[in-house]
C-alpha cells in the first residue's frame, strides 16, 4: 500500500468534490451545494487520517472523529463549525418534512459557509 497515492487519492476526490460545491452554488443549489462541501472536508480529513496514521481512513462522515484520529489540532472555533458542518451531512441527504435546513440555505449564509469552508481546506492542505 503506497500511503502517498491514498493520500493523493482523498486530496483528488476531494478537490473534484470542490469543483462541484461551486458549480452547485452558481445554480442555486444552496444545499447541495453545502452537502458536498462537506464532502470536500470529509475527504480532505481522511487523507490527514491515511497520513498520520499510515493506514486507510474509515468509512465514516463525522468530521470531528477524522481530526482526532488524524490527530489535528483545531482550534475551538474549527471545532464548532465542523460540528455544525457535521449536520449538513444528514440534513441534505434526509430533508425533514418541514425542509428547514434548505430554508436556511439561502445564497448569502451559503455563500458564507463555502467561503469558511474554503479556508478550513487549505488550511488542512497546508497540513498534508
């Protein structure tokens, strides 16, 4: 197992996933859109795994699990915007019947959560 093509591997699907979040919200597809921006940080979070830990990543979503298994030290507010990001996991994939989380999806708050969510990646890239 050649740990820098895994790695390599979750930072390519990770950056595909990227390329879709933007395209999504230029359609006005606000909670897909944060959908797979989640993607991009689950992915940008196993690739940290599959370094510190010379190993494959599990085949989990949470976000706060992959830092501390990957041994990353966020700072309290990475900590607490993952943990909300965390939710949009579930909630564009199981829309409750009111469809709040899409109500709450509107262009400035998603465009804010990307522009977050930006930043936390090549954070987490400058890392690998």
């Amino acid at each position: 197992m050649d740990i820098e093509e895994i790695v390599q591997y979750w930072v390519g699907t990770a950056e595909d996933d990227w390329k879709v979040v933007q395209h999504l919200f230029e359609k006005g597809d606000y909670a897909y859109s944060l959908f797979f921006a989640h993607l991009y940080l689950e992915k940008l979070f196993k690739a940290m795994v599959v370094k510190e830990t010379k190993g494959h990543a599990p085949p989990i979503h949470n976000l706060q699990f992959l830092a501390e298994k990957a041994n990353i030290a966020l700072t309290d507010k990475q900590s607490k915007f993952i943990l909300e990001v965390n939710k949009w996991n579930i909630k564009a994939r199981y829309p409750d019947f009111k469809l709040e989380f899409k109500r709450q999806c509107t262009e400035r708050f998603t465009e804010e959560q990307i522009k977050e969510i930006g930043a936390l990646g090549e954070w987490l890239k400058k890392r690998l």
